[in-house]
C-alpha cells in the first residue's frame, strides 16, 4: 500500500488528481487481468461442454467408457464433461482401473461425485457391481438417476460420507475382491488408517492425493506411505500427454479451443498412488 501511495503522489505531482486517478485504475485494471483470463477461459471451457453435451448426446463416445451416459446436470466438475465425452478425463487412472478390473468383481468409490467412475465403470461392465460414497445430497441424488439412466441402478449402492470406519460398512468379503478408488480432496489423510489398509490388503487402492491443498501435506504423504506399504506396492501415476489428432470432431476447432476440450482445470499437475496387494 505505501508503494501504490507514493506511485500516487508521484502522479499527483506529475498530471494532478485527475491524472493521478487515471494511473492508478489503469494499474488495478492490470492486476485485475489474469482473473478476467481466467473467467475467460471457463466461459469458452463451458461453452465447449455445452456445445459437446448436446452434439454428443451426454454419451461418451470414445476411450473404455464409450456409450455410457453422463448427466447433463453437475454438482462437481461441470467444465470436465468435455474431457469425459472423448475418453481423455483422467486417461492415467483409466487405464490403472482397466488393467486390475478383470481380477476384482467390485469398485468401491470415495468421493464419487455425480458417478462417473461408480456408475461408468459398471455400466461399461469392467465392474459388476459399486458401492458409491458421497457426501453430497444433490451428488447422490445425481448418481442415482445416472445409473437408473444407464440401467444399472440395482448394481450401484450409494451411500453417504466416507467416514473414517467406512469399511465396516462393506463385507468383509467385498473387501477382499474390490478395487478401493478414492477422490476425497485431501480428506484421504484422514479416512486412511491401519485399519483400511488392513481390510483391503488383498485389493487394489487407488488414491488421488491432494497434499499440495491440506496443511503439512509433505508430513501427511509421508505418514500414508508408512501405512500403505505395511500391505501394499505404490505406483505412482501423473498427468500425461494427449493425443487430440485422433478426434474429427475437434479438426476446426482452433488450438485453444481443442486443448480446452482436454483441460481438467486443475490447480496443479495431478498424481495418483496405485496400491497393489505385496502378499
């Protein structure tokens, strides 16, 4: 503040008060400008799933979920429908499900959000049956008409926050044929115990990890590596490239525009712990 007031006088000095302002907003306007980019860039994002949703039919049409329907409405992630609609959201973790799917009968999702891996997977059939966490009324009220939608409502239970005991809510023999996905945004440090680990030492974890966005997050990664390696092996797996030539439907699109239709709006580059069973 003592800058912009000295920065003040200076133009008080050199041009009078009426100048002087003029400096100043033009300033502020300047500061102001990476959020007016970035309000920017979410309208044409949003507008690019809308244009998406309604070409598309809310139907995925590329990557292992093709033909699955996603909602037209959100209560998380709406600029992600566009990634989601060609198969390029979270391609990483895609890919880790699909190679541990065949051996386990069961997805377990934290933090499903509006379904699109616990009722996606499923009604693609890598998975038989999910059980869906989320602590959102309006989230479960959205999973539940997508999987009515997708014809799979008897095969996903939806339940509501993942507590820290929330295995006891699973059969034992669930927890021993499952893959466990779990998108907490930083509540993953908490859920996570001996005791979970311990309840799926035979299956597959997989854990988004947002240490970057909870206090003492270094310490916090570390202490989860301790427990997790007492019962599993931790891969770990990072945003990667896209290929974006492979899609007509972006070709007159300008550049901005298809790396858009790609972007997963994060404030940082993703990771992910893949935790298979050591036994």
């Amino acid at each position: 503040m003592a800058i912009l007031g000295n920065t003040f006088k200076k133009h008080m000095e050199e041009g009078g008060l009426s100048h002087a302002l003029g400096q100043y907003f033009r300033r502020l306007l300047g500061l102001l400008n990476p959020f007016r980019r970035y309000l920017n860039m979410n309208r044409q994002s949003q507008a690019l799933c809308d244009r998406f949703m309604r070409e598309f039919d809310a139907t995925i049409h590329y990557g292992p979920l093709k033909g699955v329907r996603i909602p037209r409405k959100s209560h998380w992630g709406r600029l992600d429908k566009a990634p989601m609609l060609f198969g390029l959201y979270e391609q990483e973790v895609l890919q880790a499900l699909l190679e541990v799917a065949p051996r386990f009968p069961h997805f377990i999702d934290l933090g499903a959000a509006d379904g699109y891996y616990g009722v996606g997977m499923v009604a693609a059939g890598h998975f038989e049956r999910s059980t869906c966490f989320e602590i959102s009324p309006r989230g479960r009220q959205l999973i539940a008409e997508n999987a009515r939608e997708n014809g799979v409502a008897e095969k996903v239970e939806i339940l509501g926050k993942a507590e820290p005991g929330f295995h006891s809510d699973i059969s034992a023999d669930i927890r021993q044929k499952s893959v466990l996905f779990v998108d907490i945004e930083g509540a993953e440090f908490d859920v996570l115990s001996d005791d979970v680990f311990a309840a799926f030492a035979r299956s597959v974890i997989i854990v988004e990890l947002h240490d970057w966005a909870v206090p003492d997050g270094a310490a916090k990664l570390a202490h989860l590596r301790r427990l997790a390696e007492k019962t599993h092996t931790i891969r770990e797996l990072t945003t990667t490239a896209r290929d974006l030539s492979v899609f007509p439907e972006l070709d007159l699109l300008n550049d901005s525009e298809r790396w858009l239709v790609c972007s997963e709006h994060r404030g940082q580059r993703m990771r992910w712990w893949v935790m298979t069973p050591a036994a």
